[in-house]
C-alpha cells in the first residue's frame, strides 16, 4: 500500500511537470505546397495559439487554416500590419477557416485574441498572443 502512494505522487508529479519540462517549442516554419502556398495550422483555446511562432518566407503567399479547440469561450485571430501584407480578422470556431495573405516585407508581426470581458484582462494579456516571423 506504501509503494502505491509513491507511485500515485511519482505519476502525478510526471503529468504536472513532465510536460513542463518536456514541452516542444511552440514554433513552427510554415511548410510549403507543390502550388507554391505556405501552409500552416493554427489552434487557439483557453488563452493560447499553437503554434505561437510562426516562420514564413516574403512574398510566399500563405494559407493558415485556424480553428479554436471546444469550449463556450469566444477566440478569434487578429493581426494588423498592412505595411506587410498582413492583415486580417476571423472568429476561431471547432470548425477550421482559412485566411489568406502574402507577406511583402522581412520582420517580426503580432498575432493575438481581441476578445475581452468586462473589466477582466483581455485574452492577449492573459496570453493569447503570438507572432509571424517573415524571413528572406
């Protein structure tokens, strides 16, 4: 009985910090289609894209298929750099969409939940944010 208690803690200490401390990158490099389309896959849930990096090549046209995970909490995806060919506004539902664009200049731009609640922090201060890295 004394060897399943440690074995109970043992396991539970794994699953709260395993996937911690084992934890892939949340980065990604957008893989590219025999049309010649960046393609990437991006989920959103409680307060978080993955992936929260993303790579892709100017002047690429890119596809990102965006999807939120299940759950009554609204997400939606935001970016606002013009100057760079990315711009764009969708609601995240279980059901993917895509959103098209072509990045035109090199540099990092912000992507992130506009969602917000009353007087409670928006879902970008709780996190829900990332980039597009746009690379020569």
């Amino acid at each position: 009985m004394k060897n399943i208690k440690y074995l109970l803690v043992i396991v539970a200490v794994s699953i709260t910090f395993g996937s911690a401390l084992g934890a892939e990158p949340n980065k990604t490099v957008a893989t590219i289609d025999k049309d010649g389309v960046q393609n990437v896959d991006i989920i959103g849930g409680s307060y978080f894209f993955k992936p929260n990096h993303i790579v892709v090549k100017v002047n690429t046209p890119v596809e990102l298929k965006v999807s939120k995970e299940s759950g009554l909490i609204p997400h939606d995806i935001v970016a606002k750099s013009p100057e760079a060919g990315i711009e764009f506004k969708a609601e995240l539902s279980t059901d993917p969409k895509t959103i098209k664009f072509k990045p035109t200049k090199v540099g990092t731009y912000p992507f992130y939940c506009s969602k917000k609640l009353l007087f409670f922090k928006s879902h970008r201060e709780k996190g829900m944010e990332g980039v597009i890295e746009v690379v020569p």
